[in-house]
C-alpha cells in the first residue's frame, strides 16, 4: 500500500467563509467529514487538519504569504487510481467552483533502508 498525501485547495473567499461560520454550519461540515472518514475506513490514515499562517521560507528569510491550500489529509491506496476514486466527488469539491483537491503519491527513498 502507498501513501498519499491529499491537498485541498480552495479560493480565499471560501477560507473566509469557514471561518465566519455559525456553530450549526460548522458543525454540518464536520459530520461530513465524519462521514468521508467512515466511508473510507483504515484507507484514511490521518485525516487532517485545516492549514493556516502559511510563510514563504527562501535563503533571504521567511515572511508571511498567501496559500489556497486550505487543509490536508493522508490515505493508503495501492495505486493513485484507487486514490483517486477515494476522494472522487468528495464534499469539499462543491464548496465553490474553484475547490480542487490535489492527490501526491509519497516516493520512496531507496537510499533510506525502511522508508
């Protein structure tokens, strides 16, 4: 099984109305969540967090910047077509028209003996 990191994306617009939020919207959103995270079973490894507070960090220094990636999750998958499929129609894709999801596969590391 691999491992794969899933990346949601989402205008700022959309970050500022999470957070404006009242409790019952929240609290809808949360149990669709939940309910992504019991379709998917021991698939979902961690499901995340929201991302915030996100800094630039180059050679000069690090300094504040503006992201669209808005939280994360980790999945196992044998293949990225089965992860994929995983995240297919999910919720956070009908928040707003330019809601994405982006799927990476974890490589290995040959030269790491375990990874």
């Amino acid at each position: 099984m691999g491992r794969y990191i899933v990346l949601y994306q989402a205008p700022l617009s959309v970050a500022e109305r999470f957070a404006q939020a009242t409790p019952e919207e929240a609290m809808k959103g949360m149990q669709m969540w939940i309910s992504w995270a019991q379709k998917l079973g021991s698939a979902l490894i961690d499901p995340g967090r929201p991302l915030g507070h996100a800094m630039r960090v180059t050679p000069a220094g690090a300094k504040p910047t503006d992201s669209t990636i808005i939280g994360m999750s980790i999945m196992a998958a044998s293949s990225m077509d089965e992860a994929l499929g995983l995240v297919k129609d999910h919720h956070h894709l009908h928040w707003a028209p330019d809601c994405e999801i982006l799927v990476l596969e974890e490589m290995p590391i040959p030269e790491m003996h375990g990874q």
